[in-house]
C-alpha cells in the first residue's frame, strides 16, 4: 500500500516538473512554474521519507540543515555572478550523482553481489563517469568565470591536447566496460573510473575560453541531467528518470541554440580551443579609428527617433546595467525608441544579458532577440554597443578567413551611426580584429562602461532640450 | 498548438502512470524476465521525457533561458530522492557519509535553484505594471 503511495507522489511529481517547465514559456506564468517545482520536490521529498527502510534522521536532518544553510545565501548573489552559481550547482549535482552511484556499487557489492546486473552496472558506470566529470569540469567552469586566480583565464593549449584526453576518456570507458562484465572481481578497477573521470573533467575546460562559456555550461547541464537519469536507472526510479530527461533535454537544446549562435559545432567548441590561433593578419594595416565626447554623443541620441543598445558581457563586467536603465528612462523621456538587441551568446550563459536589463527594470518587452532587430537596423538612427565585440563584428558576414565567420552577428553596421563604448582599442578576449570600429559612420566612447554610460546620462539630464 | 501541448503534457503524465503501477513489485530476485522487463518500463519512461522535454524547452522563452537553467537545475536536484534512501537506509557509516554528502549537495540545489529562479523571475516586467 505504501509503495503504491510513494510511487503515486512520484507521478504526480513528474507531471507537476512537467508543467513546471511549460509556464516558462511566458514570464507571464514563469513564477507558476517555480511554485509548481516546489511542489513536485516537496512531493517527492516526502513521498521517500515515509518509506520504511528510512531510519537515520539524524544523518538527514543534519545533511538538509547544511544543505539550506549553503543554498539560501547562494540565492543571493548579485545577477553578474549568475554563471558561476549556476556552474557550481551543476557541479553539485554531478557529485551527489556520482556519490550515490559509488555508495550503491558497494553497497551491492558486499551485500547482495546478484544486483549486479549488467544492465544495472551499465547504469552504474554511466551515473559515475557522467557525474564526476561534470563535477570537476563544472568545478573549472565556475572557477573561469569566477576569475580565481590560480584558475587560468585564457584557454590552455598543449601538443595532442584532444588525443590525450580522448586517450584517458577512452581508458574509462575501458575500465568501465569491464567492470560490467565482472562487477565483483574487478572492483578494484572502480576508483580508478572515478579518478579518470574527474581528470577528464578538468582537462575539458582548460582548453575553453569565456566566449564559449555560454556552450560549455549548457553542455555540463545536459550532463548533469544525464547523471541524473543514470541513477534513475540505478534506483529504478521514474521521477529520476523523468527529471534527469527533463534537464538533459534542457541542456541539450541550450547547448544547440548557442553553437548555432556562433556558427560552430559541439566538437569545435570542445575540442577546438577558441581563440588561441589567429594572430591575426588583418591588424598589420594601420586604420583610422574617430572618438567622440559623451557630449556630442548624447546630442545626436537625443534628435534620434530610434536607438538600439546591444548589451555585451562588458556592461556585466562593469555592472553598468543600473546606468544603462537611467539612459534608457532619459532617451524615452524625450520620445526617443529605445530597444535593446540581444544576441544569444552575450553574456555568458545563455540569457545573461536579459536578466541583467530586467534586474535594472528595463520593461522585457524591450529586449529584443537577434533575428527581429535585424529587420529594424537600417531604421535605426543610432547603435549604442557597450561592451559587445564579436556579435557585431561584421568581419562574420564576409571575411572569410576569419575565425568567427559565418556567425549570425547583430548588424549594428547598418544603423546610420554607430557608437562603441569600450575601454581601449586592444582586440577582445577573441583577439579578433572588429571592423565595425574603423567603419565611417562608427565613433569610438572610450572609457570604462559604467561611466561612460553615468556621462551621457548626465549630459542628456543636463542640456534638458526637448523635455515635455 | 498550446493546448495541444497541455494535452500532451497530460497524457503523458496519465501514460507515466500507467507504468508503475504495472511495473510495481517486481522484487530484485525474481531473475531475468523481471529485471528485463522492468528495463524496457524505465528505457520507455526516459525515450517519453526526453520527447516532453524537447517539445516543452523549445518553447520556452528565450527571454527567460537563465532562470530556466537555474529551474531546471533545482529540478534535477531531485536525485535527492537516492541520496535520502541511500543515507537514510541501516548501512556502513562509510555509506551513509558519502549519502550524507550527496544529500547536501542536492538540498544546496534544491533551495538555491528555486530561489534564484524566483528572484530573477520576479524582475521580468512589462512597462504598464511599472507604471504605479
């Protein structure tokens, strides 16, 4: 009767993920479906604890009160640092994945060797290799974007980089396959899966840079998921099962819409080493670059009837977001349009630019997604780009022997001026040259976002022309 | 189409249902049919929820791709469910603390998924709802 119970909370719990991921499609219903997944994990907590076998409360309670005791204030932390939270709770959920893998092969090993089944060891050996890899290599990612020190920043590169983590991965496998065909005799080879799988981890992201951030950690999400839905099978469990499938499926089409925003493939973004090979030939011509005062590009926003913004990770970098809202309010004070052009792999991860501009209330409605704004850009009067570089760079439209061509970029080159706020004119983290720059009608704002932004703010709140 | 979904999403939760209840006792002893039967059930549960998955994400709004991340990665947290067995159950303390470990580290995930999700949700506005 019980199971019956339990097994009953569980689908009720599957249905509820279900739908939980299904308000998500209008931040209208969004919040809905928060409470929706709180009441399928709620439902699912409760519905193990009322089992039988659960007899070490303490050991419970004690994980559960740490457990909150860590996540409430890792709730807080400011919306720049979103990327790093959310590649550290992959990581957390690789571990737990891999724990509890490694807790059950033991488990069966001394106590009941027949559940050892192939099919369970196959899961097994998945949950494990899937989970620590994610947690290492979601560890890194986390440690990237956070900037640590003894983390290196720019991709490291060394002779048969991929051949040797093939190598190792492949050693794991190996290894892996032969403890599903003789699970008790060989488990001594167990702990080395582990260790291979959290080398292989580390070694995935040293190669990878903070312009591919966005794949990455779609990709380490799709691979929590999976680790998730390998216990499922361990456990015989469907709600495991179901919700692993859910997020594997989530990080799977993040991690698509990501490479096909940058025109490159999976294998190219993990194996390929971004940004390490062009030096490129194109800077060897010396080309005339025109700056201007925040003054002077405040007035011509002014007489602007439409004004586009193309946010990068630069504004995140110089939490210019608060700034930007005041220009915004400004610009349409004086009837200014004023829309925001989000490209998909601004930022670093995948709608890093939206939740930034919404945290400053800029009215979502504004913030417009690549492919639409495209069709307005030849209207446009003026393009403010702060702190983006490649997705604009229209070296991706027709060089052909540049390293981002053939990426979808936002055509900020098509606006009647353009102006680019940026720090200094060395080339970005891509180290590519962007011709938008040296473009007739683009003037140059340099300076740190943030401030540059607070100038033109204060310049338009200054001359007061064309109030109402 | 949006209804369509719904119903989709239904069905399949009514079809989930249908499996374990058919799938309910087989104990791990019985051998070979039961365990390969219970496979084909559980390789069946996961084809069915990639599907939903894939359908449900494409729809989501790209707006809301990074609370979606931080949702689903508080969903995914349900392996919580193995940890609470696994620590909970009468086993080695050895055992129990690498359960112990799990459990934190899927509650960290759980309550910080959610809370950040709400947080940042709670930040999409439209225009006229600013206007006091």
């Amino acid at each position: 009767m019980r199971a019956q119970v339990v097994q009953l909370a569980y689908l009720v719990g599957s249905a509820l993920f279900i739908f939980a991921l299904y308000w998500m499609n209008d931040p209208k219903t969004a919040r809905r479906g928060v409470v929706a997944g709180v009441a399928a994990m709620l439902l699912a907590v409760v519905g193990t604890l009322i089992q039988p076998e659960i007899v070490n409360w303490g050991w419970i309670a004690g994980a559960v009160a740490i457990g909150v005791a860590v996540g409430v204030p890792l709730s807080w932390v400011p919306l720049t640092a979103v990327p790093q939270r959310t590649a550290l709770s992959h990581a957390f959920g690789g571990l737990a994945a891999g724990l509890v893998g490694t807790a059950k092969f033991y488990l069966w090993v001394q106590e009941g060797p027949e559940n050892l089944t192939p099919f369970r060891m196959t899961a097994i050996v998945a949950e494990i290799l899937l989970g620590y890899l994610t947690f290492t290599g979601s560890l890194m990612a986390a440690g990237k974007l956070q900037e640590l020190r003894w983390i290196p920043q720019r991709p490291v590169t060394y002779r048969f980089q991929n051949l040797s983590n093939l190598t190792l991965l492949g050693v794991a496998v190996l290894c892996g396959i032969a403890l599903i065909v003789k699970p008790v005799e060989l488990a001594y080879l167990f702990p080395v899966v582990i260790g291979l799988s959290l080398a292989f981890g580390v070694l995935l992201i040293i190669p990878i840079g903070g312009a591919d951030m966005p794949t990455v950690i779609s990709l380490l999400n799709s691979y929590a998921g999976l680790s998730a839905v390998a216990m499922g099978f361990v456990l015989d469990n469907k709600l495991l099962v179901t919700a692993g499938a859910l997020d594997g499926s989530s990080g799977l089409i993040l991690s698509i819409i990501m490479c096909r925003a940058m025109n490159r493939s999976f294998a190219n973004v993990l194996f390929g080493a971004f940004g390490q090979v062009q030096a490129s030939a194109a800077a060897a011509e010396k080309k005339n670059v025109k700056s201007e005062t925040a003054e002077g590009a405040a007035q011509i926003m002014e007489q602007a009837s439409l004004v586009v913004v193309v946010p990068g990770y630069g504004m995140a970098v110089a939490q210019a977001q608060h700034r930007v809202k005041e220009l915004y309010e400004q610009l349409t004070k004086r009837g200014v349009d004023v829309r925001f052009a989000i490209h998909p792999v601004a930022g670093r991860m995948p709608g890093h630019m939206n939740v930034l501009l919404a945290e400053a209330e800029i009215p979502y409605e504004k913030l417009v997604e690549m492919d639409d704004i495209n069709h307005d850009m030849p209207q446009a009067d003026v393009v403010l780009v702060i702190g983006a570089n490649d997705v604009v760079n229209p070296a991706a439209r027709h060089d052909k022997s540049s390293p981002i061509f053939g990426m979808p970029i936002i055509d900020a080159d098509k606006a009647r001026t353009c102006f680019a706020i940026k720090r200094s004119m060395n080339p970005g983290f891509a180290g590519i040259e962007n011709e938008l720059y040296y473009a007739d009608h683009t003037y140059m704002l340099f300076g740190d976002a943030k401030a540059v932004v607070g100038e033109l703010v204060k310049s338009l709140a200054g001359s007061g022309v064309g109030v109402h | 189409m949006r209804s369509g979904k719904r119903v989709a999403a239904a069905l399949s939760g009514a079809f989930l249902g249908v499996l374990p209840a058919l799938a309910a006792e087989p104990a791990a002893k019985e051998g070979a049919t039961a365990a390969s039967f219970d496979l084909t059930t559980m390789l069946f549960v996961f084809m069915l929820a990639t599907f939903i998955g894939l359908g449900v994400i494409t729809r989501v709004s790209r707006l809301l791709h990074t609370p979606l991340m931080s949702l689903t990665n508080a969903i995914s947290a349900i392996a919580v469910v193995g940890a609470i067995v696994i620590t909970g159950a009468k086993h080695p303390p050895i055992i129990t603390i690498l359960g112990a470990v799990a459990l934190f580290a899927s509650m960290t995930n759980i309550v910080s998924g959610f809370l950040i999700t709400d947080r940042m949700l709670k930040m999409f506005k439209t225009q006229e709802r600013r206007k006091p």
